[in-house]
C-alpha cells in the first residue's frame, strides 16, 4: 500500500513579520503533524446479497480471521460490512438497521400488520413504522377499523388502493382513495392523520390483490397494541351508557364486536365513493396528498421529491423526501441539523456510514424492507452499491425538510481554511458545488 505524503501546509504567520527590522529569526510557523491518511478504498468486501458467497469470511486486509463457527448466511451475504467492517470503521454506535422481515407479524383474517419501534431498534426514539397488507375490502381495526392513536400517522402506499376516512375535530369529514402506481418508478401517494382524528382505512377492489402500505409514527414507542379501537371501546362501556349517548335503544347493540377487532373482512368500497354529506362543510386542507404529481428534481445520478407542510399542508409533524440514486452514484454527504431521520429502503442495495463524532461510526449494509435511521446531526451518506436503481424514504419528526451538504459548506467556505484544514489543492476547491446537488455521480 502505497501512503500519500502529509502535505506541508503553514499556519499562524505572524501578522508583525513583514514590519520586523531586527536581525532575529523569524518564529518558525507550526506544522502538520498528523498521520497521513489511508488510500485504502475500504469497499465492501463482497457485494450486498450476494448469494454466490458461500464461506463468508471476517477478513479485511490483515485483519481478521475466518469463521470456525456455525454462520447464518443469508444475514452474512445481506451484511458485508457487519461481518468485516471498513477500517474507517471505529467505537461505538448503536444498531442503526432492522428488517421487517424479522418483525413479528400478526397474522389476521384478511391481513398482517408487522412493525419496527424501539423494541427491536432501540436507537429510533422519534419514530416507528409499520408495513400492513390488506385483502380487497379488507378493513384494518387500527387502521381499517374506525380508530385513533396518541401520535400522528403518515403513510406511502406501496401498492394497491386505500380507502381513507378522517373527521377532524370540527367534525368535518374527508374521503379519499389513496394510489399506488407502477411500482418500479415514484408514483405513489401519502396520507397524514394528526394525533387524535379518528380515521379508517380499506382496501379498495381496484387490485384483486388488495393493498400494502407503510405507515410512520412520530414516536418511536408507538406500539399498533396501543391503538384506541372502536370495537374495543363498545365492548368495554355499559349498555345503559351506550343507549343514553347514541339517543337509541339498547337493543341497537345487538351485535356489536365482543371484543376489538383488528383487521376484517369488509365491503369492498366504492370507487367513486364520495364523503357523507356533512353540515359542518369540508376540511380547508386534504388529509392525502399526490407524491406522483409532485415533479421529481432530476440529478447527476438520481432524483429526489421533498413532500413537507409547504406542499401538504396539514403535515405539520412529518416531512419526507423520496430518493432514487443510479447505480454507481451516492446521496452526498451531509447531515441533519434539528431531526432524526427513519430511513424505509424500497428496492435496490445500499451502503451507510453513520458519523457520530467523537471518532465514532459504523457501516451498514441495507436492501429492500429494510429500515434505517440517523440520529440528528449524524453525518452520513447513501450510496448504491448495487446494479439496479437505489430507491428510498427519509423521514423526518419536522413539518419542514432541512439538510446540510459538506459539499456545499466547503464550497462557500474561505478557501484558506479548506487548504490548511484538508489539504484540498485549488482544481479541487474550484470543482466543489456551490449548490446542494443531493445525489452525484463520480
């Protein structure tokens, strides 16, 4: 291996130099003298899922051994970087990845709902997430089911139709279908629920396949066995209470649910199903908004949506940006400066380095269904490292999308500093962007 030279670079010069009449020397000007870094490209070691590695080995360099154990391969093959992390690697930060497929789901008739919190990935305090899938017409008691929750609710449609009702506390009602277009591009659409609206969701017949959807929370303890159900509320007040507040007969109550319910089969919805007529009028601002409507800002190597409170306004807890990066390129490194962001990865493969400071980060590898996250000013960066196009969420706890590009900083920062600070010649201060460019290609 071949180490670059430490560049010689002065600091301090003394202000009163070019005015000194003296015969004394000049003070000696300091020097850098810190260990010249390592070109050592610190690439995966094999390539993220790569199923044809048969003998994984925890082997970077000179570092390392074999495994003599027994080894779970799929979770080998899906986590190079776990297995023989980069060099750059050092101390200690805390486990930033959890697969949905290792959530436990709860199986019901005409769906499943599994979920991530800080139960399974302690470090995701703000927010949790839960994947749902529900059969045509099938309704979600915490989510088809009429409910509620102490938390907002944001969600993505991954596919299908979802039929949502909301009333807010005005009680004004508001009913929409919830799209999900051709997979493969971003054409998706996103619904919000403030804390406390009571609301339903329902697949529609326009897949025989019904729907799937990600929801996120803006509380990382949120628990889908906390959710404030209907079925389960009626089941747990007395009839007499239940008469005098309906104005009806007790009799009415004949056959509601003894228990809550959670997801149900239901009626398939109509698609041309408008909202109850209500006295109180229409909400002022739409509880679903049309990420697919929104133009995508094409980049050198990818693109990216921001949806926050300035577009959908009644968002006013979650921000999200939706992210492609082409094979080969990477969102930039950067950080954010007030929020976490919980991460969901869509399709493709790629590759985190989450800074902690202190000489602290750890690398992770990610696939589709998996979740990430990053705590507030963590610096980081995504990048593809696989051969088809990288395609993800960030979302923030924030009613406003804020990053910060190194780039960029470096960019509009005196050039001075940058030399003495890294070394940096002047083509490659000149090359740096004055704009945010979100994603680049090398």
């Amino acid at each position: 291996m071949v180490l670059s030279p430490v560049p010689v670079i002065s600091f301090g010069i003394d202000p009163g130099c070019a005015a000194r009449t003296d015969a004394s020397p000049a003070p000696a000007r300091p020097r850098r003298t810190d260990p010249p870094p390592s070109l050592n490209p610190n690439a995966p070691i094999f390539p993220v899922g790569d199923t044809s590695v048969t003998d994984p080995a925890g082997i970077r360099g000179g570092l390392g051994a074999t495994v003599l154990g027994p080894v779970n391969l799929p979770i080998e093959q899906q986590n190079p970087d776990f297995l023989a992390p980069p060099t750059t690697d050092s101390g200690d930060v805390m486990n930033a990845k959890w697969p949905m497929a290792l959530s436990h789901n709860r199986l019901q008739t005409g769906g499943w709902a599994r979920q991530q919190n800080v139960e399974v990935m302690p470090i995701a305090t703000q927010m949790a997430g839960v994947n749902m899938r529900l059969e045509k017409g099938a309704v979600r008691s915490a989510t088809s089911e009429f409910h509620w929750h102490k938390v907002a609710e944001w969600a993505y449609v991954i596919k299908g139709t979802t039929q949502i009702t909301v009333m807010d506390p005005q009680g004004r009602n508001y009913l929409a279908n919830a799209v999900r277009g051709t997979f493969s591009i971003m054409a998706s659409m996103v619904w919000y629920f403030p804390a406390g609206y009571p609301h339903t969701l329902q697949a529609t017949g326009d897949s025989e396949e019904g729907s799937e959807f990600l929801l996120v929370l803006d509380d990382g303890t949120f628990s889908e066995d906390d959710t404030f159900l209907l079925s389960d509320w009626l089941s747990h007040v007395p009839m007499e209470a239940l008469s005098k507040s309906f104005q009806t007969d007790i009799s009415a109550f004949a056959h509601i649910p003894g228990k809550e319910l959670y997801i149900f089969p239901g009626p398939v919805p109509l698609d041309n199903a408008t909202a109850v007529e209500d006295p109180q009028g229409a909400p002022p601002n739409p509880f679903t908004f049309p990420f697919s409507k929104l133009p995508a800002t094409q980049l050198d190597g990818g693109t990216i949506k921001i949806v926050d409170s300035s577009t959908f306004k009644v968002s006013k807890t979650i921000a999200a940006a939706e992210v492609t990066v082409e094979p080969g390129a990477i969102r930039e490194l950067h950080w954010h400066p007030t929020q976490d962001e919980w991460t969901f990865y869509l399709s493709g493969q790629a590759r985190v380095t989450l800074f902690a400071g202190q000489t602290n980060s750890r690398t992770f590898d990610y696939q589709a269904g998996d979740v990430g996250y990053v705590p507030t000013a963590f610096g980081h960066y995504v990048e593809n490292v696989g051969n088809d196009t990288l395609h993800f969420l960030e979302i923030f706890k924030t009613d406003t999308f804020e990053d910060i590009s190194l780039s960029q900083w470096l960019a509009l920062s005196p050039p001075a500093l940058v030399k003495a600070e890294l070394g940096f010649d002047d083509a490659t201060i000149e090359h740096l962007n004055k704009t945010k460019q979100f994603v680049v290609r090398h």
